[in-house]
C-alpha cells in the first residue's frame, strides 16, 4: 500500500489515509501477525484524540477533555470490545 501510495521507505510524516478500510485490513493483519515493525498513530485534529494499534496487540485512545465525539467512542468501545479503561 505505501509502494502504491509512492511513500518512501523510512518515511516517518504524516499521512492522510484515503482508504481507511483497505487500510485497516492491511495494518491489523500485519499486527497480529507481529510483522509490524511500528506502531501506526492516528490523530483527530477536529476532536483532539490520538490513538495507536500496537504491535503488541493492544490499542490505546488518549484524549485531553471529555466531548460528545469521546464518551461515544468510549460507549461503542464499551458495548464491542472488552475495553479496560484507565483515566
């Protein structure tokens, strides 16, 4: 995907994903399989959150102050996943 995407080996800016599904099914296969070499980070300007998949196969959601946007994310995580929250 990034060969496709003309993103130089070593690149370590920022991107803008244009296909977040394609992409999803190319980074958490290589996350489970613990082929990873790094730990994508995505950031919400609008929203001021960042969260991460990480190779070790755990996801982390930082956020600086509660908002309509986070305590729905929170809820979702909630209700579809075990979600072991720390505040």
């Amino acid at each position: 995907m990034l060969r496709e995407s003309s993103i130089e080996l070593g690149f370590s800016g920022s991107c803008k994903c244009l296909n977040w599904d394609k992409f999803l099914s190319i980074v958490l296969t290589c996350l489970l399989s613990h082929k990873a070499p790094y730990s994508p980070i995505f950031y919400n300007k609008i929203h001021n959150f960042f969260f991460y998949f990480h190779h070790s196969q755990s996801i982390g959601f930082y956020f600086k102050d509660d908002s309509n946007t986070i305590v729905s994310i929170l809820n979702r995580a909630r209700i579809f996943y075990k979600l072991e929250e720390s505040r």
